[in-house]
C-alpha cells in the first residue's frame, strides 16, 4: 500500500526573487530619500530669501530714519551724502547675518553659521519734477549660492565690490543669490 504525501507547504521565494524585491525596494527609498534631500534644499533657501527679504526692509528703514536729519536747506548727511546712481555698502566691515549683526572675533554677536552671511547694498537716485524732494532707493541683498563659497563674501561687502558687482554679472549671477528691495526716501517736511 502506497503511502500518502503529505501536502506540501508554502515553497519560500527562490533568490532570484529576494533580489528582484530588494532592488524595487532600494529604488524606492533612493526617489524617498532623493525627494527628502530637495525638501531641506528648498526650506534652507526659503528661509534665506525670508532672512534677506528681512533685513533688506530693516536697511529700507535705516535709510527712512536717515531722512529725518535731512532738510530742504542742507544736503542729507550720513548715508544719504553718497555719490547718487552707483551701488554703495550697509556693511562696510564685512558681511552680516540675518538679524544685521557681524560675527566679531570673539563671536560674541552674530550667527556662527557661515550660511546665514549676507552683504547690504544700497543705490540712491535723485527723482525729478513733482518727486523731486525724493529718492528713489533699492537694498540689494547678495549671499553665496553655496556654503562653501563664502571666501570673498567680505570684498563682496565693501563700497568698491558693491559698485563693482555689475562688472562681472554672469558669474556673479552664478555664484551669488541676490533680491532688490525698491523704496522712496522722503525728505522731512
């Protein structure tokens, strides 16, 4: 008499199978993490363009507090005595961070986070006919593309690389973020 077999069990998965699950799965986690990677890549640049676009209003209204001492008698002192129509600096001792404030050599003020350096720049023109106790003003606010690349962030700061920076624009369009803030400056009256 023949005996009966038993029934056979589930047979598992063969190594070809194992392999082909695995691959699916490290595709899967790649575009996962791919994805998770551009996410911090775009909330570090927004919170730097929302830092910039902060302390572009803050030099706006340095400027505004600088037309107070300005008369129609006596020509703007202070800021406002620069050449018109060129590009002058906010921070002439080097760049700052978000709230304005230059890391010092004992780190006391400032971020200690070379991503969060930006240089101020600022450009008067005298506006004409019904404006013209006006100036037309524009912050600009530069920052380095990459965080490596904050090496001549401080020539990028003074009143010579402020005026300088249209010279060489398309690489200076590659290697800095900038945004204009633009403005009116009203003389007291």
């Amino acid at each position: 008499m023949r005996r009966a077999c038993p029934p056979r069990g589930p047979r598992g998965f063969s190594i070809i199978e194992v392999l082909v699950a695995v691959l699916v799965s490290a595709i899967g986690f790649s575009a996962v993490f791919a994805l998770q990677i551009r996410t911090m890549q775009g909330n570090i640049s927004a919170r730097e363009q929302s830092a910039a676009m902060v302390l572009a209003e803050s030099a706006l209204e340095t400027l505004r507090t600088e037309t107070y001492r300005w008369r129609v008698e006596a020509p703007p002192s202070g800021l406002l005595s620069v050449t018109r129509n060129t590009w002058h600096t906010l921070t002439p001792n080097g760049p700052v961070d978000q709230a304005g404030l230059p890391l010092e050599a004992g780190g006391v003020l400032g971020s200690q986070l070379t991503r969060q350096r930006f240089c101020v720049h600022y450009w008067l023109e005298a506006m004409v006919g019904t404006f013209s106790n006006m100036l037309n003003v524009r912050i600009r606010i530069l920052w380095p593309r990459s965080p490596q690349d904050t090496w001549d962030l401080a020539q990028v700061c003074t009143d010579d690389g402020a005026a300088a920076f249209r010279e060489n624009l398309p690489d200076n369009i590659a290697r800095w973020n900038s945004l204009v803030l633009p403005g009116a400056l009203r003389m007291r009256d």
